[in-house]
C-alpha cells in the first residue's frame, strides 16, 4: 500500500464497504496505456466506478506508481492508473452528514461528494 493520499481513500472504502468513483483526466492514449481497452477509452469524462459489493474481485489497491485493479470490459483487464491521470476521487454514499441547522437557506449535499481531485486547466 502506498502513502499517497488517494490511496488511504481507496483502502478507507474497501475497508468500509463503500461504493467509489474515479474520473480520468488526460489524453485517450494514456488510458489506453493503463491496460483500458481502445474501444472503451474513448469517452469523456471517463468514469471508474468500483461498486463496495464487487471490490473482492476488482481487488482496487493503491500502490506508489497508481491503482491496480482488475475490471470487466469485454474481457477482465489487469489495469495500472497512474494518480496523475485521476482528476477526481469521489465517495458515494458512506452517511453524508447535511448542514447543520445555522444555515438553513444551504442547500443539502447530495450523495456524492468529491474528495480529492485537480481542476482542470
């Protein structure tokens, strides 16, 4: 396991059992080159979701160069993502808390909320 900050999310939901997004950022042949299959690499934004009930077989884990996975596109694929290619980590569910009462005109937060992530630029 690395020490990387998106990787103790990614430990923390696998722990957890929690249901968690990655949004890839970057050129079509970078996505490629983590093991994503042409066909597939092709949409934007590119969306990893690694549903709780499933991470005993995509086996998400985090180590210094990325996270390795293993997923199903039209046959399971060993995958290496680099975290420079993550422009966003986002957490799904895992008992969003709503605002507390001093703001009433907030609007309530949703559940997803985004961790970690660059902005574009």
């Amino acid at each position: 396991m690395s020490d990387h900050p998106m990787s103790l999310v990614i430990d923390a939901c696998r722990k957890a059992g929690v249901t968690f997004l990655l949004i890839l950022a970057g050129p079509v042949s970078a996505r490629v080159a983590t093991g994503i299959p042409p066909a597939h690499a092709r949409r934007e934004p590119y969306l990893l979701r690694f549903d709780a009930e499933y991470h005993d077989y995509s086996d998400p884990r985090g180590e210094d160069d990325g996270l390795h996975c293993e997923l199903c596109f039209d046959t399971v694929c060993s995958l290496v993502i680099p975290w420079d290619l993550v422009s966003q980590l986002v957490v799904v569910g895992g008992g969003v808390t709503p605002p507390p009462a001093a703001f009433p005109g907030e609007p309530l937060p949703n559940n997803i909320r985004p961790l970690f992530g660059r902005k574009k630029g």
